[in-house]
C-alpha cells in the first residue's frame, strides 16, 4: 500500500516539475542536438523493443501496458522532433503528451493496484 501511493506521489512531482520546466529541459536538448538526438533515438528504440515484447506475450493488462509504451513513445517522437527540426508548437506538444503519458500511468498503478488487492 506504501509502496502505490510513493509511486503515485513522485509521478505526480515529476508531473508538476515537468509543467514548470519543461520548456527549459526541451531548451538544454535542443542546445547539445546531436548528444540530445541520439539519446532520444535509443530511448525510442528500447521503447519500441518494449512494446514489441509486451506485444507478444498477452497476458491481463497488455492493452493497459501498450496503450501506457504509446503514449511516452509519442511524448518520445515529439521531443526528438524538437531537438531535430524545431517549430513553434512542438514543445508545448512534446509537455502535453509526457504529462498525459503521466496522468495515465498513475491511473494505471491506482488501478492496478485496486484490482489485484480486491478492492
């Protein structure tokens, strides 16, 4: 029980962080482009591998862990975008789709966790 809610509690502190210094993180990424963008291009690849694995073997919650792979693969895409091709409305995108990504993984463990302890 601990344990759910001090994993909630610091995806929740990474979420406001990420609010309030997002753009300065995407900012410190965009200024070392090739360092930032082959960083970047791993991530997406072992996420890719993750999801391609989970993908395969089924089992309970493979729709809930696919769908939360997608969402910070996508957050992913964004930034490596940014760092590569920089537009105006990527880095406000890039924030949403990691907060969103966020939001849903806490709700994955609150739920998790509910299921598994009967509750």
């Amino acid at each position: 029980m601990k344990s759910r809610f001090g994993e909630i509690a610091a995806l929740g502190a990474i979420a406001i962080m990420l609010a309030r210094g997002g753009r300065l993180v995407l900012a410190s990424l965009s200024a070392h482009r090739a360092v930032a963008a082959l960083a970047i291009a791993v991530l997406i690849a072992v996420a890719s591998v993750a999801l391609r694995r989970v993908y395969r073997l089924p089992g309970d919650e493979t729709r809930i862990i696919i769908t939360k792979y997608v969402a910070y693969l996508v957050a992913a895409v964004l930034a490596l975008w940014d760092v590569l091709s920089p537009a105006k409305w990527i880095p406000g995108s890039c924030i949403a789709a990691v907060e969103v990504a966020l939001v849903f993984d806490i709700i994955t463990i609150w739920a998790r966790r509910n299921v598994a302890g009967g509750t």
